[in-house]
C-alpha cells in the first residue's frame, strides 16, 4: 500500500506537470471597427510571434478540450485561438497570418449574413478555404439572437433556441461538408436548461467569461479571454495565457440568468499546494468587492450594491504561492426584469 507522503507527492507532482488550456476571443482584427471587438492587425501578428517565441503550443480547440473532458492532460503549455461571427476581417486580415505560421483556430459563424451575403462578412467560399487549412467553422446561431432573455416570460423560447442552432449546425454541415459539436454562446448568454440540452446532444459549448480550462470546469460553459480592445496587448494578455483554472467543481455555478439584482456565488474550493487561497481577490464589473470567507476554502461573493439590468461580470483570481500566475473562475450573469 503507497503511503499518505507518496500519495502526496504522486498528486502535487501530476497537477505540477498538468497543463491548463487557455482560450482567447477575437471577433475583428481591423483598424476600424469597434475599439472592444477589435484587435489591431500590429497587435495580433505580436501576440501570434510572441505564442510562438514563448513556447506555447496552439492547439486544435475541439480535440484539445475533448483531451480535458475525458480526463487526459495537456503536456506543455496550450492557447486555442476562437473567432466569433465570422466577420470578414478573420478571412481577409487574421487568416493569411494563421496560415503563414501553420496556426490553428476556430471560427464561430453566425450563418444567416453570410447566407445572405452581408458586407462585412465572410463568404461560405471563404469559410470553406479556410477550413481546408487549419480552420475548424463552429456554430454560434443562425442570426445571434439572446437566446434565454426571454426565458422567464415566454413559453416558446427553448423550442426557439433548440430550432436556432439546429439549423446553423445543418447549414454549416451543408456549406462546410462536417459540422464539429462546438458551440458559443452570442454575448456569452446562456442559462441551464439550455446548457443542459447543448450537454445532451454533444456539444462542448463557450461562454465569454474569462478564465482557464481544466479537469473541473462545466463542458457546456468554458471560459474564453478577451483578446482585442484594451487586452490587445501583450502586457495585458500576459496573466491570461498563463493562468490556471481555480479548482472547483465549475457545474456548480448558479444559474447565470436571474432576477436577482445583487446575485451571488458561493465557491467550495479544492485544497491546493500552489495557488493561494487567503490573497483571493474579486471584482464585480472590474471593481474590487468583499469576500465572505466560509471557511478555509469556501467563500461567498456579490455586488455591494442592485445592478441594473443586463450583463454583469464576476471574476475571482489568487495568485500562487510564488506571485504568480494567477488561478482564475469567472461567472457572467444576466439580470432581466422579473415581469
């Protein structure tokens, strides 16, 4: 029988070796669309080389995720890099530089403007192109509608959305030739019914919380990065490519669709030899708020103060016991009116 110290040490030393897949969020890559969906073409081509030069190894999103959830580890240091809408400076401006660098990435499409040959988007020729070299085209709805915020007052609204990303799946599966069971949520909305039934049909489904990916986070809501607008840049990026998940049971998470406008999280923590649990900090829509500490490893967080209706976010870090990196959980959380 192994004893209690090797036991120890055999886990201290595969979580050591573990290594998180950080996935980052793109939509333009321009000069001239809007400054929070957009990354400058100068900032993406140093954001790619300096991937690279630091030794990170990007990886195919579906197969990379599919490796976590089935409970295998990443070996070396991994970023999946995801496109949502499928706006045409992904084909134009992001693609040829995926390409020279052998890169690959995930587009989620927003199939019916490009049906219907809207400007500013890619073409189905295009979209075809690219998934012949390097690109996965994943669903993100036919027309990126707030698929739950009606979810309270309108008894036609999961029938809705079920009908919704069936046929952007079919129409991708038509236009693609091969459809993977990956889907994002538009703005990130989702609620747990809707999750519940993305889980039931296959899908691995992203949100846009930020956060890492790990053995215990929920496959029908994974944490993406913002990478444009002001965390284009490398000093801003730098704790989000190398921060691990903090080690919870994610699933756990309260419905993120309330009526509740002071919404709160409570959080079990696992025990954990590196990340350091008593300098936890949380912001609610980027500022610092008060944490209720339950115990040792369990803690308690909501805003001050009612929210308004709408989006609100909610971000946990605790750095490691060294300083750094930062062990991260998000939650996302739409408030709609209660009638």
């Amino acid at each position: 029988m192994l004893s209690k110290k090797l036991i120890s040490l055999l886990l201290f030393s595969a979580s050591t070796h573990a290594q998180p897949l950080n996935i980052l969020l793109y939509h333009h890559v321009a000069e001239q669309t809007p400054h929070s969906t957009s990354t400058r073409l100068v900032h993406f081509q140093n954001q790619l080389d300096h991937f690279i030069e630091q030794g990170y190894q990007i990886v195919d999103l579906e197969h990379a995720t599919r490796q976590i959830q089935q409970g295998n580890v990443l070996t070396r240091k991994s970023l999946a890099l995801t496109f949502d809408d499928g706006f045409s400076s992904v084909c134009d401006i992001a693609y040829p530089e995926l390409k020279k660098r052998g890169l690959p990435f995930t587009v989620f499409v927003t199939t019916d403007p490009i049906d219907k040959g809207y400007p500013g988007y890619c073409s189905w020729s295009q979209l075809k192109e690219m998934s012949e070299n390097g690109a996965t085209i994943a669903n993100h709805t036919t027309d990126h509608a707030h698929l739950v915020s009606e979810a309270f007052t309108n008894t036609e609204w999961f029938d809705d959305a079920k009908t919704n990303i069936i046929q952007a799946q079919n129409t991708i599966e038509r236009r693609i030739g091969k459809a993977p069971m990956l889907f994002a949520y538009p703005y990130g909305e989702y609620n747990k019914a809707l999750k519940q039934w993305l889980n039931e049909q296959g899908y691995v489904s992203f949100g846009q919380q930020s956060g890492s990916v790990g053995s215990t986070s929920d496959f029908q809501a994974l944490p993406r990065f913002n990478a444009a607008g002001h965390y284009a840049s490398l000093t801003s990026l730098r704790n989000k490519i190398t921060a691990s998940p903090l080690l919870f049971d994610y699933s756990e998470l309260p419905d993120p669709l309330t009526t509740n406008n002071r919404p709160s999280v409570t959080v079990t923590l696992q025990p954990s030899n590196e990340a350091y649990y008593p300098h936890l900090q949380c912001f609610f829509n980027g500022k610092p708020i008060e944490v209720e500490w339950l115990s040792t490893t369990k803690f308690s967080a909501m805003p001050p103060t009612p929210q308004s209706n709408g989006r609100h976010r909610l971000n946990c870090t605790a750095p490691h016991r060294n300083g750094s990196p930062y062990y991260w959980m998000s939650q996302q959380w739409l408030i709609i009116p209660s009638n």
